[in-house]
C-alpha cells in the first residue's frame, strides 16, 4: 500500500530504529513509547488488520509473537514479564492500519489497560 505509514518504514522509505528483522517481519521502537521497552513488530506483507487475516496468514501471525518473545528474552524481559498487545480498529486503538505486535516491558503493567 503507498500511503501506508509501516510499509513505508519497511520499504525504508522514512526512517525507524529497527531492533529486529528477518524474511518475515520488521521490528522497530515505537516513537511514543508507554514502556521503557516498546516495540513494534509487523509483517513484511501489508495486512491491514486482524480482520484481514487469513489461513495463509497464520504462520505471519503466529512469527511475530515468536520474534517477540526472542527480543524480551535479549532484553532480560522474560522472567520478570512482558506485554504484548495487537489492537484492531479504532476503537481498540489501531491508528496505523497495517498490523503490529506491540511488545512492551521494563515496567509493571496495569490491568486492565485502558
């Protein structure tokens, strides 16, 4: 998608703190962090949200929760604990409509959000 804002930070296009990325997926720091540890996970293919998902998308999906779960455990977030959050829609909070893991940690996170 051209106007898409991650797509653009994927096809390098406007700049990001990249962190982590493979074949599948790209993650990078959120520029409004709610953690000390806030980053963004999306998949390489454009998906706008999770209503968008598909069979052929299980294995994406299920990739960037694994790709997470690899950088809080780098980041010493795996035995104290971590979040990680995919919002659908603006109601729940989704300003970018391609979707993204939000991984966040290095502080205790309230229940329930918001």
């Amino acid at each position: 998608m051209s106007d898409c804002l991650f797509c653009k930070i994927r096809d390098g296009q406007i700049p990001a703190k990249v962190v982590y990325q493979d074949d599948t997926c790209l993650a990078f720091e959120d520029i409004n962090p709610q953690a000390p540890t806030h980053v963004l996970f999306i998949p390489r293919k454009h998906i706008a949200t999770v209503n968008d998902v598909t069979a052929a998308d299980e294995a994406t999906v299920g990739h960037l929760f694994t790709a997470a779960a690899k950088l809080a455990q780098q980041r010493g977030h795996d035995s104290n604990g971590y979040r990680v959050v995919m919002n659908t829609n603006r109601d729940a909070g989704q300003t970018v409509f391609h979707i993204h893991l939000h991984l966040l940690a290095g502080r205790p996170l309230m229940w329930p959000p918001g």
